[in-house]
C-alpha cells in the first residue's frame, strides 16, 4: 500500500540519518514520491516527477484482473508478451532488442513478481494523492515524453494545474521512461533544477 511504501523509505532515510532529501521518481515512483512530499514535508526539498502515476483511474479495467489472476499469470509470460508491453512504454519501439526483452522479463519468472505488480496497482488507484496535489507546497519538475502511451496529455496538464510551484518538461520523441530512452535529457533538466 502507499502508506507502507512511504513508510519504507522514512525508515531507511532515519537509519542513514539523512533528514532531508530531493526525490526523483518514474510513474508509480512520482506517484509514492507526491504522497512522501505531502505527508513528510519537512523531509523533502525537491521533488522531480517523471511520468507521474497520479490519476487514479489510469489503470485499464483489464488490467485490474491480474489482482485476481496473479497466482497464475507466471505461466504465460513469454518473449512476445514482454516484447509488447516494452513497445507500449518507449517512444520508439525500434530501439527493442533481445538484451531488453531478456532484461525485462527476468524478474517476472519469480511468481512472486506477479503478486506485487498486482499489488503495485493498488497504490496507483489510491486516490488521496490525485486529490492532496495542491497542497503540495516543494517545487516539482514533471518530465513527460510526448510519445507516453501510459499517461496521456490530458492527465499531465490536469496534474499540473493541480501543482502550485510546478514546472513541466516535455520530450518530443520519448515515451513513459525518458530516463532510459534520453537520459542525457533528464539530467540537463534534473540537475540545474535541483541545484537552483
């Protein structure tokens, strides 16, 4: 759940004894990262959302039914399978090679792995971060691909105007992880924002 989630992280941030800290995070991860910047102010400077899970209804209803099937979907995970999702999530799907597919699908031969995708779900789908938006009070920066097939337009400029100290930076060619397709990108934006 988002609360155990956030949890986690204060646990490790007090045992480093850090007290403050910027966070970077990639669609669920900016999601835990909203809800961490609002329910620990004083712990966070920064904070930078890149493709930002913070609509609660993006999950597709087909999706939803791995809740209810994870036990079982190990066995159907293959090369093709993975091949699509990867194509669903980078703005230019020929960059796919057998490496990738082989890199992505690894963790998924853990069952286990399945049941905490199906968990991960649950965290999107919860609505008190789409609804505490505006009372976040840190700087963001949203960086978004153009070419994101995950989060759509529409979401990204209604998350924005939710944000009071916000800022968006669009990719023209990337899709949901500009990090890995242009990170080059990501750190020329990151990094003047967090040392401003």
């Amino acid at each position: 759940g988002l609360d155990e989630h956030v949890l986690v992280i204060k646990e490790l941030l007090n045992e480093l004894g850090i007290n403050q800290v910027n966070i970077v995070g990639n669609s669920m991860g900016a999601h835990i990262g909203f809800w961490f910047s609002k329910t620990n102010p004083e712990m966070v400077g920064k904070l930078v959302a890149i493709s930002p899970a913070a609509y609660p209804k993006l999950v597709p209803q087909y999706i939803r039914k791995i809740k209810w099937i994870s036990h079982w979907t190990p066995y159907v995970v293959n090369h093709n399978l993975v091949r699509g999702m990867i194509i669903n999530v980078l703005g230019n799907p020929h960059n796919i090679d057998t490496e990738m597919v082989e890199a992505y699908m690894e963790p998924y031969l853990d069952p286990k792995a399945h049941v905490s995708f199906a968990a991960a779900l649950q965290v999107i789908e919860d609505s008190r971060v789409y609804n505490s938006l505006a009372s976040i009070q840190q700087p963001v920066l949203t960086l978004w691909g153009e070419r994101d097939r995950v989060i759509p337009r529409w979401v990204i400029n209604d998350i924005m105007t939710r944000l009071p100290y916000a800022e968006l930076q669009t990719h023209p060619k990337s899709g949901h992880c500009p990090m890995e397709e242009h990170p080059q990108w990501c750190a020329d934006n990151i990094i003047p924002f967090l040392r401003s």
